[in-house]
C-alpha cells in the first residue's frame, strides 16, 4: 500500500456545538512515585492476580514499582534494582505465570529482567537490537507464549525487529521488517489484532505525523512492510478499537498543532474505520479545541460502546460519547479531582488495573512525580 496523506479529502465535525450529558462519575487516586515520571506499564509481577505498576523515569531515573493490593489500591512506590533504562514493556517471558520487565539500556541493547514472584527481578539475557527506540511484548505467531517487538529508528527512517519467543525465554530468533523512510522518531507503539487472523500485529506512531502499521503474515514469522498514512500534523496519541461493533480495529489519532490543511486550526481528532486487512479508510475527523495530546478508548459509561477519553486544556478530562456506530454526537467534561489539575499528560493507558470490573485510566504527573489511577462509574 502506498504512503496514504489523510489530510486532503476528509471532512472535520465541530465538537463545538455538541451538547453536554451529565452522568459519568469519576474517583482518583495518587500515587507517589519519587522520580519524574515517563512512562507506565500494567501487568501482574508477583503472580498475585492483581495487576502492579511499574513507572519508568525520565531520563533514565530507574523503573519504580507498585504492587497491587486487596482493596484495589497500590503500595508504596520503590525502586527496582534493574539499572537506569530509558524504555520498558512488559511479558511473560519465561512462562511462569508472573510479567517480566523487557527494557532498553541503550541503543543497541535490550535486557530482560524475569521476576522472582516477589516483586523483585534478575537479569536473564542481554539482546542487541540496534537503534531501539521503544518496544511491547505480543503474541506475534500465535503460539501462546509472549514475543517482543522493536521500534527501530534510523537515519531518515525506522522500521520493526520481531524477536520471537521459541519456548520459556526469548532465544534471539528474530525478524527485522522494513519500515518507512521520512518517518520521525517513534512515540508510542500499540499491539491489536488488525487482520483477523488471532495473531498480534503492532501499530506505531511517530513525532511528524505518521502512523505505521505492521501485519504478520503466514504463520507469524514474517511481516508484511508497515501501511503507512501520514496527518500532515503532529500526531500525538493514538488508539486501536471497535468503534462501530463490526469487530475490525479502527484506528483514532489525535493532532495538534497547524497544518496545511486545517492552518487557523489547534487540535483535532482522526476516525479511520479498520478495513480488517490492516489498512484503513480515509479519517473522519472532530475538532477539539484545546486538545492536550493525550487520548484513551474505553467504555466510560457502560453502555457497551467504546468511547473517546480525551487531555484538553479547559478541563481534566473529556468523553467523547459512541453511539455504537462510530458516531460520537455528544461529550462530557468530567473532573474526578485534582491529581492531575494544571499538568501536563502526554498519554492515557485505560484498563481495569484495580480489579473492580469498572474503567480504569492511567495517568503520569511530572509536576508531583506521581502515578495517578482515574476509576470511571
């Protein structure tokens, strides 16, 4: 497929004149965690059933870790004896039934860190993977058992290396798949199945406007080469869900900043319903004014319908309300308190983390190093 530009030929829906519902409720929760924060992964440690934190310092400041509790809460914050990485995912590697840490030391080299069951990890192996620039574990081939896939970025380019899981550890066994050249530095990465077919395929997106997405093929040891669509703007968060129930992934990006196309214009959200092949139509987009780069999709009121969690500058929170078929006609500002108040969230990770069977969405705050849990009702 050739590079698609997305913002030639689609039309913008103001969120403007949308009405507001009153109805979600929100509590929140802070966490300390004793360093500026970058990033954050879910995932069950200890083997306990319940999910942790584990909270990456910027500027390789350590990983923090936060264990889940009974009550739904989290521990106090401490900090993992695994060096200062700059990047981190996590899996089930070994096979144990408790998440590994997989992270970026430098460059060129990926160590993984099993854990012991307790909350603490060893270090097991040492990969080179040159240029890695973020990473996130997935079922890539199907056979049940974590795999680890690389951003990579390079020159005037970047591309995936797959590096597959051959039994209870990730053996270096690996596939390096051709990506996009003019592509800007990858920021986030996101695992769904795009085609089908029960295999993990990786979406990507970049710090100019592009967005990357690799589909396995066969029987999950190869790669097509990323489907590449450009917005012509910054792209800055991103999410992969069934938003019109016809149980294919389509893809929401949100931008910012000017464009050639929109030039009077400061943010926007990008609807591409999922062609079930790994490509996607042309996007569909809403005008957010305001819109702080930070974006998450989940069922904020219970409906069954996957709905749009946004960053803005006027308010904590808002929700985009589905209709069920993609149509998102009314919004929500929501202010579940003060945690994240007048700071700055580059990116939203929704998930049920304290086990309560309601939404949960992951936020990081840098102006009171702190992990911030938002329970949605």
């Amino acid at each position: 497929m050739a590079d698609t530009d997305v913002t030639s030929s689609k039309s913008i829906e103001p969120l403007e004149t949308r009405r507001l519902l009153s109805g979600v409720r929100a509590t929140q929760a802070s966490y300390p965690v004793n360093m500026t924060p970058q990033d954050v992964v879910a995932a069950d440690f200890n083997g306990d059933g319940r999910a942790d934190l584990a909270v990456l310092g910027a500027g390789g400041g350590g990983v923090a870790l936060l264990l889940g509790q009974n009550d739904g809460s989290f521990a106090a914050a401490r900090q993992l004896q695994i060096g200062k990485p700059w990047q981190i995912a996590a899996g089930d590697f070994n096979r144990d039934g408790a998440a590994d840490i997989a992270a970026i030391d430098s460059g060129d080299h990926i160590t993984i860190y099993p854990g012991r069951r307790d909350g603490t990890f060893r270090v097991s192996e040492t990969l080179r993977v040159p240029h890695a620039a973020d990473l996130v574990a997935g079922d890539f081939n199907a056979d049940g058992r974590d795999d680890l896939a690389v951003a990579t970025t390079l020159g005037n380019g970047n591309g995936l290396t797959v590096i597959f899981n051959r039994g209870n550890h990730l053996d270096g066994a690996r596939r390096a798949v051709g990506g996009s050249e003019g592509a800007g530095w990858v920021e986030q990465m996101i695992v769904a199945d795009l085609n089908g077919d029960g295999r993990d395929d990786v979406t990507t997106i970049d710090d100019v406007g592009g967005v990357h997405a690799y589909v396995a093929r066969s029987k999950g040891d190869r790669f097509a080469a990323a489907k590449n669509q450009w917005f012509g703007r910054q792209a800055s968060g991103f999410a992969l869900a069934d938003l019109d129930g016809d149980k294919k992934a389509d893809l929401v990006v949100g931008g910012w900043g000017l464009s050639a196309a929109d030039p009077n214009f400061t943010g926007e959200i990008d609807i591409l319903k999922g062609n079930g092949d790994g490509t996607f139509a042309t996007a569909r987009g809403i005008a957010v004014d305001g819109y702080g780069g930070a974006l998450a999709a989940t069922d904020a009121n219970g409906d069954g319908s996957t709905d749009l969690v946004l960053v803005t500058a006027s308010s904590p929170m808002r929700v985009l309300f589905n209709d069920g078929k993609a149509n998102f006609a009314t919004s929500e500002d929501v202010n579940p308190g003060d945690a994240m108040r007048g700071a700055w969230s580059s990116a939203i990770f929704p998930g049920d983390v304290n086990g309560d069977g309601r939404p949960d969405l992951l936020q990081l705050n840098s102006d009171t190093d702190s992990a911030v849990v938002t329970t949605l009702a």
